[in-house]
C-alpha cells in the first residue's frame, strides 16, 4: 500500500510539473507578451520596461521558469493589475466557496446516482429503470447553464421555494451563511455528475449481480437486501471512486457554468470576470490551482479505491 | 454536461456510458469492414434515433434558411421581443429584433461545423499521437503519456477560455482551439490500441519484410483502431458542442452579430424574469437535442465496435 501510493504521489508530482511548464507557456504566449498583455493597453514603455525587469522577462525561458516556479512555491502567483490584489489572495478568499459547492454536489451526485444506480440495476428493464435512464441521458446532455436557467424559471420564478441568486457573504465561509441561497447552484452542478454515476452504477452493479459469489450468496440463502448492500455495493463502488476522481475537472468548468448563472461568489465567478476583463494574471492563477486540486482529487479518489478494494494496489505492482 | 470523451477515457476504468453485462475494454475493437459495423450499427434502435435527430438538425441549419428566409445582420428595434406568431416571426425576436427561428438555424450552422471539425482535427492528432506512443520506446511512450495525464488534469473549459481571451475568437480560431484541448482522449485510447496491435502476428510479419515504423502505424495499426477512433470521435462532437454553446454562453465566444445557441441563452436568460420564454427553451432545447443525438450515436457505435469483437 505505501509503495503504491508513493508511485501514485510521484505520478501526481510529474503531472504537475508538466502542467506548470504548459501554463508557463501560455503565459509567454499572451498577445504582445507577458509585460504588455499583464500591464494592459494604456502602460508606456518606462512601466513595460520596468515590469520586464523586474520580473525577469530579459533571461532565458529555462531561468525564468525556474524563477517563475520558485515564486510559485513561495505562493506567489502574481499580481491582478486589474483588481489590485495578489492573485493568492483573491483565490484565498474564493477557493473555499467553489469547494463547498462541488464539494457539496458530488456528494449529492454520489448519494443520488449511487441509489438511482442500485434501483434500475434491481429492476433492470422495468418502469423505473426505463424513466431514469431517459432522465439520466437528459441529464448527461443539457448544459449546465440550460439547467441552471430551467432551474431559476421554475423552482425560483414559477415556485419561489429557493432564491435565484446565491449566497453573497465575503468572508471564505459566507456562503453558509444563506444556506437556501446555496440549494440551487448545488442541484444544477449536481445533475450532470447525478447522470453519469447513476449510468456507472447500474451498469458496474449489472456485472456485479451475475457474477458467481453473488449466486453462490443466494445459495447459501443470504438476503437480497444484504447481497446488494456487502456485496454487490460494495464492489461496484470501487470504480465509482475513481469515477469521481475523474469528475473532479469536470466538476470545476461546471462550476464555472454555474458560479456565472447564479453570480456565486467563488472561483468560478471569478474567473470568468477576469477572462472578460482579459485580467492574464487571474486567470492563469486560477488555471493552476484547478489543476493542482484536479491531480489532488484523483489521488485522493485512487486512496479512497485501494481502500476499498485492496486487490487494486497489487493488480498495480504487478503491471 | 461532463465531457463524456475525457471520462470515458481512463484505460483502466471501463466506460461511463451504459455497457452492459459484459464490459470490455472500450479500447478493443478488432475488424477489418466498415460494412459490418455500419449492419450492426443498423441494429441499434437509439443509434438511428440518434441518426435521424442529427441529420433533421443539420437539414434545420443548412437547409432551413433556404426556405425561412431572415435577417440576422441587421438589427430591427422596432420588432423587439415579439411573442411567437407575431409579425410573421414564427419563434418570435430577441431584444436586438431577430427572428428567434432564423437565428436558432445560423447558430446551428456555426455549432456544427466547429464542433465537428474540432472533433475531427482531434482525432487526427490524437490517433498520430497515440499511434506514435504505443510505437515508440518507453520513455517516448511515458512521456507522451504523462502529456497526455496533465492535459487530461487541465479542465478543458478553462484552457478553452483563457486561451479564447488570447486570440480573437472565430470558427477557425474556436475550432483549434477546442481541438486541441480533445485529442489526449483519443490518444490514449489509440495508444491501447497500438499496444495490442504492435504484439501481432501480421506486425511482425510486415516487420519482417521490411516495414518501418511510420508504414506499420499508417497501413496497419490507424485501419485496425477505426472502430475505437470514430467511437471516440463521435462523444467528442457532443462535447465540442457543449464546450462551444459554454463558451457563447460565457461572452467569450465570436461576437455578435454573429450567431450561436449559448449566446442566445445567455440573452434569454437576462430577460426570464420577463416571461420571455421564446428567448430560452428554442435555444435549450436544441442544443439538447444536438447533443443527445450525437450521444445516442456514439452508443451506438460503441455497441456496434464492441459486438463485432464479442462474436470473434
């Protein structure tokens, strides 16, 4: 288990140092260079020239991203021009709003598809099955901005139960403050990831039900109930893990989606202005840390995995 | 919603999608006729639904303004937000005077052709790349790979945007840019693929009457991963016309008065506490019915690719 997880942390270590070269590169590819695409439009050469400077843009490319890399890890990610703040400090003070938020969905995609799941793949072919997956493929296709705006028109318009906009507290946890502001933006990120665990599931629980020990657990007269909830749950979730790992980027540009429909506070939202603001250090900083918590997900999702189905790590030792 | 390409993916996970009782690899297609596919791809109910909802939206985009002819250049403030019916406008205007209908179809006209370029150019690129990997020595393959893991750990919708901000965005511009934040997916599936091939017997004979690497991965390998290639192509269209209409959605996609279905959302949605529901369920719903189509499609397919395997 320890060897298997030092590999997968070495793995996660490469993807990112891959993952800053891209965004180093993307930084030197903005529209007049770094200096002028960062300073904006109306900055005279004296404060091109300075910038340059003072952020090394005159050195090799190997030395400035090694110098890039070093202010990185230093936490240093870069000053907004636009809002005059440190881009670490502006996520600071969002990240943990777009965490509640995805966080919140995927475990209400989890619980939801994983039930949904279980229930079409016990009555496969009925009724029930049949509704779900209509639904789940419905969901699986509209856009996250079209459920959101479905949202607002009838559970905020037609049945005022929930508010159209969400929470708008300042501090890192403001959010919670308002908790029903927070019921639809977690619904509308939530469906897309609600269709597609359920679609897993059943299919995974489907193998699992006609595989040999579950047959060899009715015979030995084990209840329905419990063959599903030890055996059959329990190995259909290992790959459901993993799934939700995958979700993780998913979840983010979702939230994107979602944090602009329903003005939310986070990341997302913040993002988004930056990119319409064309405020480069923002969004570059943004583009980082999402990926940095997409490669944390998966290796947290392949943990949770070999938790739960141990023959993982040593199908992975021998491969 | 999610991209579908990119969950669907992972080699060692099978498919997100439904797969029933008996899951295989969803990089393990085997064959030599496109006909056999096309038969059993003709056998799948929801595949020709898929099909015959693709062309009507296709026919609705290119065809349709033959026969509904509309302005969408010009705007007309004295026929704003008219009600279906009105005036002639069977689908009604927006705020700018558009007919909602002639615009749905122009829109349509720019999703398709970039969506399906961007997924093609996709695999293009990703079945080189992947062929490339499978062929190459290990530490070419893992680097390709690992390539392949971080672009795979980027959420395409922010690379998408931010790159968006960098050039000025057009059909051109927008389809290279969602190709080539697609084709990892497709490599990886082609790299399983090229593994495979790689250790069989009709390889080794080519090899050893003197075929080089690039004639083995052209003639041999690419013919041999089509089923898996146009499989993965296919949920790369569904995703390309979600990432688009995201985008429009967004603002940051091309500008008015150029017409896209995100952007007409995005307009309805300023006007929902108006009632104006004309601005919104057209749009949605075809974006919707575009997507699943090419969805219903793609399962299609894969049931096709992965049936023809079973009965080898």
């Amino acid at each position: 288990m320890g060897a298997y997880l030092i590999r997968r942390c070495m793995q996660g270590v490469l993807v990112v140092f891959i993952v800053t070269v891209l965004v180093f590169c993307l930084l030197h590819a903005l529209p007049g260079g770094p200096a002028r695409a960062i300073l904006g439009e109306k900055a005279n050469a004296t404060e091109v020239a300075a910038f340059a400077r003072a952020n090394n843009l005159g050195r090799p490319l190997p030395v400035q991203y090694l110098l890039w890399v070093g202010q990185l890890l230093r936490g240093n990610l870069g000053h907004s021009y636009n809002q005059n703040q440190s881009v670490m400090a502006l996520i600071v003070q969002r990240l943990p709003k777009t965490l509640i938020l995805t966080t919140l969905a995927l475990l209400l995609s989890l619980v939801l598809g994983i039930s949904l799941g279980m229930l079409q793949a016990v009555r496969r072919n009925g009724v029930i099955d049949g509704v779900t997956s209509v639904l789940s493929l419905a969901g699986y296709s509209a856009p996250t901005f079209l459920t959101g705006i479905l949202g607002i028109w009838l559970l905020a318009i037609h049945w005022r139960i929930v508010p159209a906009q969400a929470p708008q507290g300042t501090s890192a946890l403001g959010v919670l403050e308002d908790p029903r502001g927070l019921i639809l933006p977690v619904l509308v990120l939530g469906v897309g990831a609600t269709a597609a665990f359920s679609r897993y599931m059943r299919s995974s629980a489907i193998e699992n039900l006609v595989q040999d020990y579950v047959r060899v657990a009715r015979a030995k007269g084990v209840s329905s109930g419990r063959i599903l909830r030890a055996h059959v749950a329990r190995n259909a979730l290992g790959p459901i893990a993993t799934q939700a790992g995958l979700f993780m980027p998913v979840l983010f540009a979702g939230a994107v989606i979602t944090e602009s429909v329903f003005n939310y506070p986070g990341m997302g939202l913040l993002f988004w202005n930056a990119a319409l603001s064309r405020d480069y250090p923002t969004e570059v900083g943004v583009v980082l840390v999402v990926a940095i918590a997409t490669v944390i997900g998966s290796l947290l999702a392949d943990v949770v995995y070999a938790v739960l189905d141990p023959r993982i790590v040593y199908v992975a030792r021998r491969s | 919603m999610p991209p579908i390409a990119k969950v669907a993916a992972e080699g060692h996970v099978p498919v997100t999608r439904e797969v029933e009782s008996e899951a295989s690899p969803y990089g393990a297609a085997i064959g030599k006729s496109p006909a056999g596919l096309i038969v059993r791809f003709a056998e799948n109910k929801l595949g020709l639904v898929g099909v015959a909802l693709f062309v009507g939206v296709v026919l609705f985009a290119f065809v349709g303004p033959l026969l509904y002819h509309t302005d969408q250049i010009h705007t007309n403030f004295d026929q704003v937000d008219l009600p279906p019916g009105a005036a002639g406008h069977l689908l009604g205007t927006d705020q700018s005077g558009y007919d909602v209908l002639g615009r749905l179809m122009a829109g349509g006209q720019t999703s398709l052709i970039v969506s399906v370029a961007a997924a093609f150019l996709a695999a293009v690129g990703g079945s080189l790349v992947g062929a490339a990997a499978g062929f190459s020595a290990s530490v070419v393959d893992s680097v390709l790979m690992r390539l392949v893991d971080a672009f795979m750990s980027i959420p395409q919708l922010f690379v998408v945007i931010v790159v968006a901000t960098i050039v000025v965005p057009s059909r051109a511009s927008l389809m290279i840019i969602i190709a080539s934040m697609s084709w990892f997916t497709t490599a990886r599936l082609v790299r399983g693929e090229a593994l495979r091939i790689r250790e069989l017997e009709y390889v080794e004979a080519a090899r050893s009457v003197g075929s080089g690497r690039p004639r083995i991965v052209i003639r041999h390998v690419l013919p041999n991963a089509v089923g898996v290639i146009v499989v993965s192509t296919t949920f790369q269209v569904a995703d390309a016309i979600l990432i688009l209409a995201s985008l429009d959605f967004l603002g940051l996609g091309i500008p008015s008065p150029s017409a896209s279905w995100g952007g007409m959302l995005s307009t309805g949605l300023q006007y929902i506490y108006d009632g104006y529901w004309w601005l919104i369920f057209p749009a949605g719903g075809i974006i919707m019915v575009a997507v699943m189509a090419v969805n219903f499609i793609g399962d299609g397919l894969r049931d096709a690719v992965e049936t023809r395997l079973r009965e080898r």
